[in-house]
C-alpha cells in the first residue's frame, strides 16, 4: 500500500473518486464473485493452518514457515481482500480514516511477512539440499519457530518505524475516497529495498542454486542405479526424489508470489514516473492478494498429505481420539 511521493498539493484532486455507471446486475455478481474468492481464500488457508497444526507428522521445521504463510494468508483473505474488493467495486474509500490506517498497517505488515516468508522457505529448502547432515542435526521444528517468530516482530517494527515516520501514525492525512500512504524519495527507496530487492535477491539466488542441485541430484539417483545394492538404491532414491520433489513445488509457490507481487512494485517503483490512477492501484493490489488464495490450491494440487488431511476433516475423523497421530504421508 506504499506508492512514492508526489505533489501533495494535488493529492486529492489527484485521487477523486471516477463515477461508475454499472448494471445492478452486474454490481450483484461483482460482490457475490469477491464473496466467493474471499471465502475460498479464508477456508483454504484454515484447512492448511488446522493440518499443520493437528497432525504431528507434519510438525517439520519447513511446515513451520508453510503455516507462518498460511496464516498471513488467512488474515489477508479475512481482512484486507474484503476492504480491497468494496473499494474497487465502489471505486472509493467508504471505511473512513481509522479503517485505512488499519487497512494500511496490516497490509504492509503482511506483505513483509509474506516476502520474508518465501526468502525463508527458500533459504531452508537450499540448506536441506545442500547440507542435509547439517540440517537435519541443526535445524529443528523449536529453531524455526523461533525464526518465524522473529520475521514477524522484525516486520512489525519496520511497518511501525516506516508509518511512524511517514507521519501516518502522529498525523495522516487522508482525503475523501483516498486510502493510500505516500511516502517521501528516502523512504521509497528503503521501502523498496526490505521490502522486494533483498528478499526477491535471496529467493531468485537460492532457487537457482536449489534447481542446480537438484540436478545433480538426478544424476546421482542415475549413477545409484548401476552401482547400489537394490534396497540401499531404493532408500537414498527415494529420499531424493522426494527433496527435489518438495524444491519443484516450493518452487512453483515462488514463481506464483512473483507473479502476482511484481506488478505491485513495479507501479509503486514507477509511481513518480508514470500517472498514478485510482483503478489501477486497486487492480495491482487485488493482483497481490490473489496470491493468498493461490498458495492453498497449489498445496491441494501437489501435496498429497494436503489432500488427506482435508479428507479426514470433512469426514470429521480428526475429532476421534489420536487422531493427530494419523499416518498422513504415505
């Protein structure tokens, strides 16, 4: 929600509210279309945060920052997207001052999660692959708690020092239909740095080093075929295939943040070069949180301990007794 300074003399001239001049039918399906892609995102990350949470199988250092995600999800799909989808369709900011500075605070706070989340996930995945001794020895579910701990008090004190700063939190101003925080020439760049170049640094160069590796890893599962006994063969196949595995779908996770965060920094990147429009900002920050309701269905698509943990909570069975200690993953 960060979009760089300009003229404030202009502003809210600038950022008037266009007249809509829409069918009520179409204003109905527009509205029954948002309630559907919030619903879908708030149940599909609950359905994640409740299968990491119950089942103990799952209790691993990486499904730590898979629910750290997941939760972020869940509160944007909960929170922001409902406030993003009735600004766009109304065209105008309807929820008043203190709704917008809440509106403004969670959504940076959480799309700082959500970057940092996938800087995580990759940074684990590299070390897992790289080094799998050293983080199978080192790296425990207690450790990376404590690290999904961390990334969110960090972020929460950049959002709170960056809107503090900013004025947002001593004096705001806001004008009528307006919710957007403007920040000066200093603050954009340092914005754009912790927010999108340091953590899309970390996640583009350990993913490539990732898939390198698991090149590699092939090759070797080759060579294992001509030179290992069957069962020794079997076992060190099998743990491999299964990191490259868990590398290719983290990896289509990432591909997918990208893709729906890049059009969001880029206009904020080219807010002083280029006319900043009302539609489009709401279109790029829609684009963003679609991205949350992405994150569940490419875990339905690709995890099958995913798709059995969904089965045994429609069926009800994760309320019979031990049921947290389900088999899951084979």
């Amino acid at each position: 929600m960060n979009l760089t300074e300009f003229n404030q003399s202009d502003r809210c001239e600038h950022f008037s509210c266009p007249e809509r001049s829409v069918s009520p039918a179409v204003y109905i399906l527009l509205y029954v279309c948002s309630a559907a892609v919030v619903l879908l995102t708030v149940c599909g990350n609950l359905l994640v945060i409740i299968s990491v949470l119950h089942f103990k199988q799952l209790h691993t250092p990486t499904n730590m920052l898979v629910l750290s995600l997941a939760v972020s999800d869940f509160i944007i799909g909960a929170f922001l997207m409902p406030l993003v989808f009735i600004w766009s369709i109304e065209s105008c900011w309807i929820f008043g001052r203190v709704f917008c500075i809440s509106f403004l605070l969670t959504g940076g706070l959480l799309m700082n999660i959500s970057n940092y989340n996938i800087a995580l996930i990759a940074v684990d995945r590299y070390v897992a692959l790289s080094k799998p001794f050293l983080y199978t020895n080192t790296i425990s579910r207690r450790s990376m708690c404590i690290v999904v701990y961390c990334n969110w008090c960090i972020s929460l004190a950049y959002n709170t020092a960056l809107y503090y700063f900013t004025g947002i939190l001593t004096g705001f101003l806001m004008c009528p239909g307006e919710c957007l925080l403007i920040l000066n020439e200093v603050w954009s760049v340092i914005d754009l740095v912790y927010s999108f170049i340091f953590p899309l640094s970390v996640i583009i160069i350990l993913y490539t080093l990732v898939f390198v590796i698991a090149k590699k890893h092939v090759t070797a599962i080759r060579e294992l075929n001509n030179h290992t006994r069957p069962k020794t063969q079997k076992i060190t196949s099998h743990s491999m295939k299964s990191e490259r595995k868990a590398a290719k779908v983290l990896g289509i996770l990432v591909s997918v943040f990208l893709l729906c965060l890049l059009p969001y920094f880029i206009y904020s990147l080219l807010g002083d070069v280029v006319e900043l429009q009302l539609e489009t900002i709401q279109k790029v920050l829609i684009i963003a949180c679609l991205n949350s309701t992405i994150n569940p269905v490419i875990y339905a698509l690709f995890y099958p301990w995913f798709r059995r943990c969904v089965k045994l909570m429609i069926s009800l069975q994760i309320f019979q007794t031990d049921s947290a200690l389900i088999n899951v993953l084979s």
